[in-house]
C-alpha cells in the first residue's frame, strides 16, 4: 500500500498571551509572519500597525495589514479633535477582515489574526474568521490579553497553545518538523548531473555544488541510480521532506546539501566536536562518533546500536533534558527524529555534526546553534569513492568541513 507524503503534524492554535498594551506583541506577529513569508511559506491574514499621530483627531492612527498583499485598512475611529482620542472603528475591521476569509479560503500555511481583544470577546470584530480558520484545520496565530483569557478559552473550548511573547517560543510552537519543508523552500531548481548510491553514502551533484547523506542501512550494495534519473534539483530534494522509503530519504538529503554545500560557503573549520569541549555542564552526544572518547570523554553518548558504556537510543528522553550541550549526529536529520531530539532538548546548546548536515542559516531558528557539514572540492573524487563503498573517512581529504554558527 502507498503511503501518502510525510507532512508536518496539525498545529493547535497558537495564542500569545500579553498584558495591558499589545505595541510589542503586533511587531512580533508582524515579524514572523514577514520572516516566514520570507522563507517561501505562504502566509495570510492581518497584523496590526500602529502610528504616531498624523492628524490632529487622535495620538495614534491603528491599521490592519494584510499581510499577503500589504494593504492597509484604516481602523481608526475618531471621536473629536479636542479630545485626541480614538477607538477601534468595527467598520474598518469588517473591512479588513475579507483579507481573513481569503486566506482561509487559499488555505494558507499559517492564518495570522492581529488579535483576540475586546470587540472579539463580545463575540464581533474576527472572531468569525478566526474560528473558522480553526475549524478548517489551518495553523492560527492570534495575540490575547491577559484580561480576555476566559473569553478567549470559552471561544476556543481551551483547544490552544499559550505562548509567552518572545521569536524563540514562536518558533516551537511553529514546529521543527516544518524544518524539513523550509529547507525545500530555499532550493533554487537546476539540473541534476548525477545521483551515485553507494554502499554507505549517496550523493547528488548539480553544475553548483555536491551533496552527501549516509544511508541508513549500510552494506546493502550499490543501487542503480536510474531510480532517480531525469529529476531536477528541488525535486529531489522534496523526498527529504514528504518520502517515507530510507533510500528515497538519503537521495532528498543529499539533494538539499548539493543546493547548500556549495564550494563558495565560508565558515570556520575543524572538528564539530571540539564545539563543546570546554562546557563545563553535561554533554550528550547522539551517535557514536569516531574519537569521542578523546574529544569529549565525560560525554553521554547515545546510538540506536550502543556499544560498551553507550546508552540506547531510548534514553533520549532521560538524558537530553537539562543537558548543557547536545551533540547530534547528521543521521538524525536523515531518518528524522531530529525535530523530537531538538523538542526534548529546549534548553541546551545544540550542534548538527557530520558530512550530511546542511549548511544553511534556515535551521538556526528551530533551535541549533552550531552546524557542521561536509563541502566537496574535488567532486569527481568523492564520486568514485562513495561509488565504490568509501567511508566518510576516505572521501573527507577530497574536501573540507565547514563549521556554521547561530549569531548571538
């Protein structure tokens, strides 16, 4: 039987709880939505812009914008000039709000609602359109007032996320699994020259760069690359994303890292391990490295097929929470249980380490510091190695490590 395409787990709605005054929530939602807009995801709905004074009517003219076309709606309702006073004007809302219903109707990757305050509380203003969004199972960002939350829990029957007010707490409810389909977005498409599976790693080359993966099951001989002849770039690297067959997975890895290892990137060198040689905390490190002993001999370590003193790929969830600093072999990313690794260790410094990470900036945000990937230089080499059943070892001479790191 076919499996239908791997695809990021539904979320709940996600409401950012905040007190008196919402000028720093707006920017945050506003921020978001255009990072994630940024990145290719499609994004609907409306923030909130609010402006200083531009007429002698009110202190401060309120807008709504929405956020796929960047119109704007005035909201702003008057009450006299001597006053300087001003309300929120349901008219304009019921203006703005058709920019809701489209964005719904377009199921969009995230549905976006300035907020949940007093007019939605009385059961007007969008909460119409916000429910509905939620009823049609699209991922809802909304702000709340700390003195609407019973209103908004009655709405809501308490099926929601609270979220404190800071990018780091949007970014996990966001989800790591969406990781994977924001790498995909950054593909630039080109023609593939070709695919070689080995016995131990494949690889994909374009005319721009190589990429690499390890295979999840090694020693099960050479494949014939046939199977993926004829496919451009960003389609290959749509298996990394959506296919559940381990070779089909390897193949879309090394698609995106053909893509994001490319010969010009810059970063420092040496060994990913050495990130963490000096924290003083507990480290844990995932996968069982060559010379780990050496490098980080208090490290826990963890692998699917522990070896003497290694713990079993269960003890993830005794061990990664409270680490000071987590170590995570690129295999995680392949066979994906890194976005349950990156959830259970919040909290901890945490690197990607191996030839098969991808070296992109995109993965800072769900919550790695440190990424260190493999670079092809002489790819013709590297071709004939991994073609023969080389070893990371072998073909690591034939280019160089590239080491990424978050800004702090």
């Amino acid at each position: 039987m076919t499996l239908p395409p791997a695809a990021p787990p539904p979320l709940r709605p996600g409401a950012v709880i905040h007190g008196p005054g919402s000028v720093g929530v707006d920017a945050l939602l506003d921020g978001f939505a255009a990072e994630l807009t940024r990145r290719g995801f499609r994004v609907g709905g409306l923030v909130q812009r609010n402006h200083g004074a531009i007429d002698d009517a009110c202190a401060e003219v309120m807008e709504l914008v929405d956020v796929a076309t960047g119109q704007a709606f005035d909201i702003t309702q008057r009450l006299g000039r001597e006053s300087r006073s001003c309300r929120v004007d349901p008219t304009g809302v019921a203006e703005a709000s058709e920019a809701i219903r489209r964005a719904v109707a377009e199921r969009v990757d995230l549905l976006v609602v300035n907020k949940y305050a007093g007019l939605e509380a009385q059961g007007d203003g969008l909460v119409d359109e916000l429910l509905s969004g939620i009823a049609e199972g699209i991922p809802v960002l909304t702000s709340v007032g700390s003195r609407y939350l019973n209103e908004w829990q009655a709405s809501t029957g308490g099926f929601s996320d609270w979220l404190a007010p800071t990018m780091d707490a949007l970014w996990r409810w966001w989800g790591p699994q969406r990781l994977y389909e924001d790498l995909l977005l950054g593909v630039a498409d080109a023609s593939v020259r070709r695919v070689v599976i080995g016995a131990k790693w494949v690889l994909v080359e374009t005319g721009d760069g190589l990429g690499v993966a390890a295979r999840q099951t090694e020693g099960g001989g050479e494949e014939p690359a046939t199977r993926w002849a004829g496919r451009s770039l960003r389609d290959l690297a749509s298996l990394a994303a959506r296919a559940w067959d381990p070779m089909d997975i390897a193949v879309g890895v090394a698609a995106l890292n053909a893509h994001y290892n490319r010969p010009s990137l810059s970063g420092t060198g040496g060994n990913g391990l050495d990130l963490f040689a000096a924290v003083e905390g507990r480290v844990v490190v995932i996968g069982a490295f060559p010379q780990i002993a050496r490098r980080l001999p208090r490290a826990q370590v963890i692998d699917m097929a522990p070896g003497d003193g290694e713990h079993p790929e269960a003890a993830c969830d005794w061990l990664l929470p409270g680490a000071e600093a987590v170590a995570v072999t690129a295999s995680a990313f392949a066979n994906r249980t890194l976005p349950r690794l990156l959830r259970v260790a919040t909290g901890a410094r945490i690197a990607m380490i191996g030839p098969g990470t991808p070296l992109t900036p995109r993965l800072f945000a769900y919550g790695l510091e440190s990424l260190a990937g493999f670079v092809a230089e002489d790819r013709d080499k590297v071709a004939r190695i991994i073609a023969a059943g080389g070893s990371s070892r072998d073909f690591h001479p034939f280019g160089r490590m590239v080491t990424l790191h978050r800004p702090s």
